[in-house]
C-alpha cells in the first residue's frame, strides 16, 4: 500500500471524540440526574425492556451531533462531502427518533416510513456508482428490471436499521455490531487503497468509541431509536458506497458484512408471520434476550446477566468481520461463510431455551386459575 496515515487519517476527529466522550458523560452522570424529572420525560416502558434504572436514551443524540460537528468543522474533501449527503439523508430519522427516545410516542409504521424516505433519499441524492448487481446469481435478474436496484437498496437499508434497532437490547451490543461491520469495511478500504473511505469509516468508528465507553458494561446511557438507526443507515450507505467503488469485490461480500441485523429482521419477521403477530409486535424472543433471561435464572450469573450477553455472542458479531479478510476474493467462499453463520444462528436460537416465554405462561396459568 503506498500511502501513509497521514493520508486518510484526519487529525480533527479527535477533538469530536472528546466532545462525544464529555457530552456522553455529561447526560450519563449529570443530565439525566438534574433535568430529567424537571422537563417531565417519561419513563420508557415496553415488553423487551431488561433495565431496572430509567437510563438515558440520547446516545445516539450525542452521536448524531459530534459527526455533524465534525463535518461542520471541517474543510470540504471527498470524504467530508459523502458525510454531508449522509447526514442530510438522515434528517428523518433523526426527528422522528428523537422524538421516540424522549416521549415514546411515534407509531412504529411511522418509524418505519421515515427509514423508507431516507433510503430514497439517499437513492435520489447519491450519485456516485453502486455494486453492480446484474451478475449475482439468484437475483441478478430481478434487480435488473425497472426500479428493482433502487427499491433493493432501500429496502436493504432498511432492514439493517431495523436489526440493529432489534439488537439494541443489551449493553454493549449493538456498538459492537457497528464496530464489527465498520471493521470490516476498514479492512476492504485498506486492501482496496481507498484513502476517502478509509477516512471516513475510522472517523465514524473514533466518535462511536465513547459511547460504548459508557455503554458497556454498566449501560449508563444507551442508543435509543436514534442511535441504533442512524448506525444502521450509515454502515448501510458506506457499504453501499464501497462497493460501488470496488466492482472487484463480489457484492455478496456486503451481505457477508452485514450478515447479523439482516439475519435478525428475517428471524424476527418469519418467526411473527408464524406465530401471526404483527411485524410491529415487540416480543421477548430474539436471540440476546434468551440469552439474558437464561443467565438471569443462574445464580451465578444473575447480577452480571447483561454484560455477559455482549461477550457470548461475540462469535456471531465478530464473524463477518473476521471471516471478510479470509473470502473477500472469492465469491463462492463468501456465501459459503453467509450460509455457515445463518446455519450456526439457527443453531443457537434453537439450542438457547426461551425460558420467559415459559414464565410467562405459567403467570398466565396462575391468574387464571385464581
């Protein structure tokens, strides 16, 4: 590679990490202690809640504001310009989940709409190259007819929001994820000499780093809707980006990378369809939240049940990171790695016992036999 750090790496993020690392603290220790009760927040219920502390939602908030701080500082380059058309795509999200992780009151076809305006924005506004998809076995075909690509990578960003919306139930995880995909993208960017993409994907991961300073393991600040998101849009765009620029690189490499929130939304989805519950139906039955209820019932484990989950499943967020720089060059070696994780999820999911399902049945039983 014939280019230095000096060439990719912009010096000024590390004002913005700092400014991330004080803001996180500040709403971690100071904000939501003083000014919650005050401005008349309500508490966040729902049925996949596992925290007992009314925790602040804003770390994604904090997130949001340093990059967009960042970008403002900045003197314009290539890489600041792809932040910039980013951000401003984002605009809807960042109302609307805003919104949510401080009243909790935006309906989640609402949520969902907004992902869909983002992504034809971004399809609207981008005009950069895109993978080139004509040749991907399975569904080649169908991309090529009218519309097809486009309607595909909006529909492909939104599913990865949602899983890293669904995944955001424990400390630490959902950061981890992002990191692992940011990884990931960082090392194709080096193996690539793509110095704009390098820039970019390590200053996201530089102002995301203090979140998860504060998020794991004691999870005194989280991500909220805004943050699991935003994160999900943005990993999306600059793989969608990246491989746009490197045709060399099989499309299915981008699967690859961001195998776990996709696999996540399509294991939520089939399991409700099955069930026939609303896809909008939160439930207690993703794979993080067995996990959790389980070690919750070891006495071992009870006190230190969240921050185990993180650890545990690090197999599966580490994967695509760790797999991508052994298949990268070879089509047929990635989906074998696409199939080998789905294979080793389901696995899991199936192994791992849903032990607040049975809970809540024997709840049921009880009350009405009263």
């Amino acid at each position: 590679m014939n280019f230095t750090v000096m060439q990719w790496f912009d010096f000024n993020v590390l004002i913005f990490m700092g400014m991330s690392l004080v803001l996180n603290g500040f709403i971690a220790y100071v904000w939501h202690k003083k000014f919650y009760q005050k401005l008349g927040l309500k508490s966040y219920r729902a049925i996949q809640r596992i925290h007992l502390n009314e925790t602040p939602r804003l770390g994604g908030l904090v997130f949001i504001l340093s990059l967009a701080s960042f970008v403002m500082y900045c003197p314009a380059n290539e890489s600041i310009q792809l932040f910039k058309l980013i951000l401003i795509c984002l605009i809807p999200i960042i109302v609307f989940g805003l919104k949510e992780d401080l009243f909790h009151n935006v309906e989640p076809a609402i949520r969902l709409l907004s992902l869909l305006f983002v992504g034809w924005l971004f399809r609207a506004q981008f005009t950069g190259p895109l993978p080139h998809m004509a040749n991907v076995p399975l569904i080649g075909k169908l991309l090529a007819l009218q519309g097809g690509i486009s309607f595909f990578y909006i529909l492909s960003m939104v599913a990865v929001a949602n899983g890293m919306n669904l995944i955001d139930g424990v400390n630490g995880l959902c950061g981890a994820v992002a990191l692992s995909i940011l990884g990931a993208l960082l090392f194709l960017s080096y193996k690539t000499s793509d110095v704009v993409m390098l820039s970019t994907i390590f200053s996201v991961i530089l102002i995301l780093i203090p979140f998860l300073i504060f998020n794991y393991p004691y999870g005194k600040i989280f991500l909220g809707d805004l943050g699991a998101y935003s994160l999900g849009i943005i990993i999306s765009m600059l793989t969608i980006i990246l491989f746009g620029r490197h045709p060399e690189i099989s499309p299915w490499g981008a699967v690859l990378i961001l195998i776990y929130p996709a696999t996540e939304v399509v294991f939520s989805f089939l399991r409700r369809a099955m069930k026939g519950a609303s896809i909008y139906h939160a439930d207690t039955a993703h794979l993080h939240l067995k996990c959790f209820h389980f070690f919750r019932l070891q006495f071992l484990y009870k006190k230190m049940a969240n921050a185990l989950i993180t650890p545990i499943l690090s197999p599966l967020w580490l994967f695509p990171m760790i797999s991508i720089s052994w298949v990268y060059q070879k089509s047929t070696l990635i989906f074998i790695a696409i199939l080998f994780f789905v294979l080793c999820y389901g696995l899991l999911y199936g192994i791992v016992p849903n032990v607040q399902k049975k809970q809540n049945k024997k709840t049921t039983k009880i009350v009405s036999n009263l």
